[in-house]
C-alpha cells in the first residue's frame, strides 16, 4: 500500500497529473477498504445457552429457602433479553434429584452435539453454555433434598460439555468449595464477543468454600444474585461502552455483596471465581443495545437507586454517583424509580417503549416525605440498620424513643407513625408505622408494619408485617405473621412465624410452628393439626386429611405426599416415602417400611409387611399372603404327580421367600387320564429357592385341604394334606422350564369319613386310631414351568 501511494505521489510531482493521481488514490483506498471488509464479514457465530437450577428445599434440619426459584428465574430473563440467549435455548430445572438433574444436562448435551453436527467441522462457529444454580450447598457439594451432587461430580459433568466455553454460577452457602477443586486463580473476563477465539470454562460462586451465601426478604432474592443481575443490565457497565463484561459484572457483584452483607447475622460474604481458558478476546456477558428498551441515567442523579416494575418486584438496585451517565436495559412497560440519599427521599415514574431509550435526570424525581421517625429525631444519626432495614429502625426507634399516647373515635385513623394504643368503636386504622394495639368492634387496620395487638369482633388486617397477635370474632389477614392469629379464619399472605388457630388456616409462603383448624394450608408448615391439611413442605401433619410435597410425619386417615419420612394412616399415599404404616401403602418409591393390609410400590428399597405386597423391583424381599414383585418370582407350574392328579401351582414373591398357591385333581383310575374324580385339592404354602433365577432348587411346605367332592357347600368332606417338596427346575429356555421333584406326604383326618389322598399304586402307611388317623407316603411329580422363576 506504501508502495503505491509513494508511486501515486511520485507520479503527481513528475507528470504535474495531479487530478489523475488522485483518482487514481481515491480508488485504491476504496479497493482496500472493501477487501478489509470482505476479510471481517466472517463473524464468528455465538450459540449461547442457559441452564438454570433452583432447589430451595435442602433436606431435613435445613431451613427452606424462599427465593431460589425467583433468583433463577432472574438469571435467565436477564441474559435471554440482553446476552443473545435465545428462549429456546433456556432450560429452566426446578427441585430436581440428582437423577434428574443429570438427565436434564445430559439432554442439553445431545441438543449441544446436534447444534456440532448439523453446522459440520470446522464451521466458524462457538457453543457456549451458562449454568447457573441457586440453592442449598455445603463443603460436600448441592443439596438436592436428601441427596448429595458432589462438587468433584458436578464440576466433572460441567467440564465434560460439548460447549467451546463452560460457564458455571452457583449460588449457594459454601459455593467457594467448587473453585478449589484444581487451586483456580482469578483472570481477566471470559465470555467473549464475536472477535474472540477464547475457549475452557470458568467457574464464578457466591462465597467462599467456609461462608454462608445469604437471601434477603427486602430484595425478595439472594444477595449475590440480585447483585449480579442489577450489573448485568448496565450498572456494572464501567467503560461505558453500552456492554457488561463478566470481569466488570462480577467486580459489580462483588462490591454490593460483600457491602449488603457486611453487618448482616451471616456475616461479610465474599463470590470467588476460577477460571481455565485459552484465546484472545474479551467477556461480553450483556449488551443493552439489544434490549427492546432501555432507561438512560443523566449524570446529575447521585444516590441509591431502587427500580421496581408494575408489579412491584425490585428489578435492579445501585447506587450511582454523580458526573457520569449510566445506561440500563429492561423490558418494555412501567417502571418507578426510588432515589434515596441521606435523610432525602425521591421517587419517578417512567415509561419504557420498545426500540426507544428513555433518560431520567435529577429534575423528574420529586421529593415524597420522610418518615415522621426520624423528622422528629427519633432515628439517631449514628444509628445503623442491618441490610437497610428501614421498617426495623423505624419500629425499633418508636418503641425505644415514641411518646406513647391514646386516642379514641368511632372512627379513629392516623396517618403519622404512632405508639400507644388506639380505640375505635366501629373501626381504627393506622397508615404508617405502629407500635401498641388497636381495638375496636368491627374492623382494625394497620398499612405498614406493626408491633402489637389487634382486637375486634368482625376483621383484622395487616397490609404488611405484624408482629405480635391479631384476634377477630370472624377473619384476620396479615401480609406476614410473627406471633399469633386466632379467629374463625385466619389469612397470612406470606409467611406466619408463630401460630394460627381457627376454623380455616392459610399461610400462602412459610408456616413455621403451628396451624390448629378445620382446614389449614400453607406453603411450608412446621406443624398442622385439623380435619384437612394441606402444604408444600411439612414437618408434621395430624388430621383426617393429610397432603404435601414435602412431609416429615403424616398422622391421619388419608395421607399423601411427594417426599416423605413417615405417614401413619389408614391410607398413605407418597411419591417418595420411607415408613409407611396403615391399611394401604402406596409410593413409587419406598426407602425405608410399609406396613399394612395392602402395600404397593413401584421401587422398594426396604421390607414390605402386608397381607398383599406389589413391588415393582424390590431390594428386600416382601413378607405377606400374597406378595407380587417385578424384579422377583411369578411363575406357574403344571404337573403330575403319584396320585395320578394333575395339579396348577403359582408362586408369587423372590428367590429367596415366596408364596404358593395349587389347586389339583386325580383322574380316573383305569380311564387313560380321560376323565377326573369327583374329587380336588387347593391349598397354600412358603418356599424357598437355592441358585435364584433360572436352573435352581426349591424347597416347599404345602398345607392342601382334600376335598371328597366338587363342591363349595358348608357339608363338604375334607381331610388335610400335609406336602414338603424338594424340586428343581431346569431352564428350557427363556420363561419356560422342565419342573421335577420327590415329595413327602402326610394325609390326616378332617371332617370326612376315611383318609384320602393316597398314591395310585396304594404304597403307603396308614397309622393312628380310629379317630385320629394318619396316612404318608412318599412321592413325586414332574411338568412344565412358565413365567419368571
């Protein structure tokens, strides 16, 4: 290119060509600039791909966790509207075993090796996947309920994906565990743009292998996570280039965890990350020019931002200082905007339209009135609240520094936060923060969070947290409980820490003692006792009707549950159980005993004890009349024996014990097996195998009743026949097999008038008195076998 334009140069001070030449250059660069662009156009192209896992319930002696499923969903909205994910490529796994989540990857990994495939080697092309799990951990590795993934397992089958680059966040209580397994150390970011070739895998955690990852019920999700997400959608976006790499997401992430936790009970947590790639390029993780719409922050806003949608939901939190703009990426609709600064409070509406970027400066927030709490200087300046927990100090400073007061109407409101107590004859409300009671005939209400005593004949309601009892002749309501409500219903919107008592109980989130009531229903109980309870997770039921997920101890006349330890009933019903005692047992799998008249399981693991036992495949050998099981002995046999009768014998349950039924009838003596006697045998017995399945030995005791004469009458003559048989069965081929054997006979006296059975060439012994006789003999017997044995 020098060459030429130097010839160019020289060509215009030689030959004065001067208009020449300058075509000449004119065409030459624009020549260049098309072969740049020809040699740029191959993009490599990004398939990305999320997988994303909540499991909020960690197994027995864990608290059960209340955001996992939202934090995943967080995740996976935020990279389907700004990191080029499309929705079929999001896979959503929620409360999976360990089976399941295996399944679940191993599926993506065929979608994964397809995607290879159909674009054929050497395609300039890269498949990228973002695991991300949100739930319970420790030192061991993820807590799918009981079970155990280890972090060696899970990072393997991370590792082991045919993806270009693995990307793994977890979050969860000793996460950091995962970045230690090969002594990881921090890079510069790695999910890169379309000009990278980087490849490996990186793993980012929301702690340290020895810290507790913590959930807050302000931000409705967990520390980390809310973190990450709100850097991911352009506050972590320092360049200002309009993207979010990882390296500046997780620095985001970072800084606003280890701040929001620092005074938390759990103490300061700290994300890690390892990662192991190689290539050039840079972490792209989010791009808000891809978004439909988009919030642009002028550089004069300085404060602490929180950004709820039309439903109210905290959809990012930041704090912004002033002299630089910053840009946000959210769906299109309507969003209110809280700026907070020292002592000063100020909210925005805005609206965000599809392929539109609206700006929001310091002049369209307006000032809303700080809490009369702190105007009157009940708040001291020096005082601190864990997590921002304004709701806390506010009660927290009436009731150490309120002036306590009283008042009475018919109808008594307050629209300032108050301590004392307030008397209505028909009705009280309070709009602001309370500390005291409230008493009235009719109705109580009380907006914000309160401390206290609710009393009326007719409606208690609670718009947000009470903390303390709510009594009503008729129904209660309460966003959330801490204490007790007691009235012919009772309604807690979200969670009831303590108890409720009345005819209808309902805690739509976390009961965690007690529902004493006709109906109660929540979403994770501790204790439910009425006629009909009904939960997602419970630890102890007691009623006529008993259903949950989860359930520790079922106690009633019908009990059904997906997990569960222990139901006693006269029904159990379960997906997963591992005691069950009653008059039917039915799980698909059964871990542990069932106990009852009928059992049924399609996977045991323990014993079943019943008069009737169905087992699909079974680990431990039934005990009962019947026991019919999958994995073990069903077969039919037909033969004939010394007694010239044909007989038809089922056994039912394993190798090692099952149960026979036979039924038999002698032919004619003299008549070539043309015709039967008027006479039968049917009976019951146990027996053993030795060899299990297929050729082998078996051991039988058969207690027959000998029947006279065809007949099911009361009068039928009968006497007893005691069998011990000593068989073996050789395997024709597969269900099919030829059944030979000795037997030893012995025929006693029942309600006939002479001993029968007896050989048919009569070699036999007779003994006994008159009253009391006695026949043995031995015996054989020989025929076909069927089925599986």
């Amino acid at each position: 290119m020098k060459k030429i334009l130097s010839k160019i140069l020289f060509c215009d001070f030689l030959s004065g060509s001067a208009i020449f030449c300058l075509v000449c250059l004119v065409a030459i660069l624009a020549a260049a600039s098309n072969a740049h662009a020809t040699a740029n156009s191959g993009e490599i192209a990004i398939n990305r791909y999320v997988f994303a896992v909540s499991a909020n319930n960690g197994g027995k002696g864990r608290p059960v966790l209340r955001y996992a499923e939202s934090d995943a969903r967080a995740f996976a909205n935020v990279l389907s509207q700004m990191g080029g994910v499309p929705k079929q490529n999001v896979y959503r796994v929620t409360e999976p075993s360990v089976a399941t989540l295996q399944s679940q990857l191993d599926a993506l990994d065929k979608k994964l090796q397809a995607s290879k495939s159909a674009k054929g080697a050497g395609a300039d092309s890269r498949e990228e996947v973002l695991v991300y799990y949100s739930g319970h951990a420790d030192e061991k590795g993820l807590r799918l309920g009981e079970e155990i993934y280890s972090w060696k397992e899970f990072r393997k089958r991370v590792d082991a994906l045919n993806a270009d680059v693995k990307i793994a966040v977890i979050d969860a209580c000793g996460s950091g565990a995962i970045t230690r397994a090969k002594g990881g150390v921090a890079v510069p970011a790695f999910m890169v743009d379309k000009s990278s070739d980087m490849k490996g895998y990186a793993f980012i955690t929301s702690s340290t292998q020895d810290e507790s990852s913590q959930e807050s019920d302000k931000l409705k999700g967990s520390f980390f996570t809310h973190s990450l997400v709100s850097g991911l959608r352009g506050a972590g976006d320092v360049s200002g280039d309009g993207k979010v790499t990882l390296s500046e997401a997780y620095q985001f992430a970072f800084n606003e965890t280890l701040q929001k936790t620092e005074a938390t009970m759990g103490g300061a947590q700290h994300p890690s990350r390892d990662m192991n790639l190689a290539g050039t390029g840079d972490v792209v993780m989010t791009d808000l020019r891809s978004t439909s719409a988009g919030l642009d922050l002028d550089e004069d806003v300085d404060g602490h931002l929180f950004i709820r949608d039309e439903k109210g939901e905290l959809v990012a939190e930041l704090y912004k200082k002033s002299g630089r703009a910053m840009s946000l990426g959210f769906p299109a609709g309507k969003y209110s905007v809280r700026l907070e600064r020292p002592a000063e409070y100020k909210d925005a509406s805005i609206t965000l339209y599809d392929n539109n970027r609206a700006r929001l400066g310091k002049k369209q927030f307006t000032a809303v009135a700080v809490e009369k709490t702190a105007l009157r200087g009940e708040i001291k300046s020096e005082r601190s609240c864990a997590n921002g927990d304004t709701a806390k100090c506010s009660l927290d400073s009436l009731d150490r520094n309120g002036v306590s007061r009283t008042t009475f109407g018919f109808y008594d409101r307050d629209k300032d936060p108050r301590k004392g107590v307030q008397l209505g004859l028909f009705a009280t409300k309070t709009k602001n923060y309370m500390v005291g009671s409230q008493v009235s005939l009719f109705v109580n209400s009380a907006d914000k969070d309160m401390r206290g005593l609710q009393v009326t004949g007719l409606l208690n309601i609670a718009n947000e947290n009470i903390d303390g009892a709510q009594i009503s002749g008729t129904v209660n309501y309460a966003e959330s409980v801490d204490g007790l409500q007691l009235s012919y219903i009772n309604w807690a919107s979200e969670k009831s820490e303590a108890a409720q008592i009345g005819f209808v109980n309902a805690a739509l989130d976390t009961m965690r003692y007690l529902q004493l009531g006709f109906v109660n229903a929540s979403e994770y109980s501790g204790t439910h006792v009425g006629f009909v309870n009904a939960s997602v997770g419970s630890k102890v039921q007691v009623g006529f009707v008993d259903a949950a997920k989860n359930a520790d101890v079922q106690v009633g006349f019908v009990n059904v549950a997906k997990d569960n330890d222990v139901q006693v009933g006269f029904t159990n019903v379960a997906v997963n159980s591992r005691v069950g005692v009653g008059f039917v047992n039915v799980s698909a799998w059964e871990g542990g005993t069932q106990v009852g008249y009928v059992n049924v399981a399609t996977k045991s693991k323990g014993r079943q004890v019943g008069f009737v036992n169905v087992c699909g495949q079974c680990e431990k050998t039934p005990v009962g009349f019947i026991s019919v099981v999958g994995n073990g002995v069903w077969s039919a046999t037909t033969s004939l024996n010394e007694m010239g009768a044909l007989d038809l014998s089922l056994h039912l349950g394993t190798a090692y014990f099952y149960t026979a039924f036979q039924v038999a009838r002698p032919f004619e003596k003299g008549n070539g097996f043309k015709h039967f006697e008027d006479r039968y045998e049917s009976g019951y017995g146990i027996g053993t195998q030795f060899g299990k399945y297929g050729n082998h030995f078996e051991l039988e005791y058969m207690l027959l009743n000998a029947h006279e004469a065809v007949s099911f009458s009361d009068d039928t003559n009968e006497n007893y026949h005691h069998r011990l048989r000593l068989g073996f069965v050789h395997k024709l081929f597969p269900g099919v097999g030829l059944a030979v054997g000795g037997t030893l006979n012995v025929v006693t006296l029942g309600y006939a008038d002479k001993l029968w059975p007896k050989p048919w060439n009569n070699y036999h012994d007779d003994f006994g008195s008159e009253k009391h006789k006695g026949r043995f003999w031995p015996g054989f017997y020989s025929g076909i076998t069927v089925g599986r044995f």
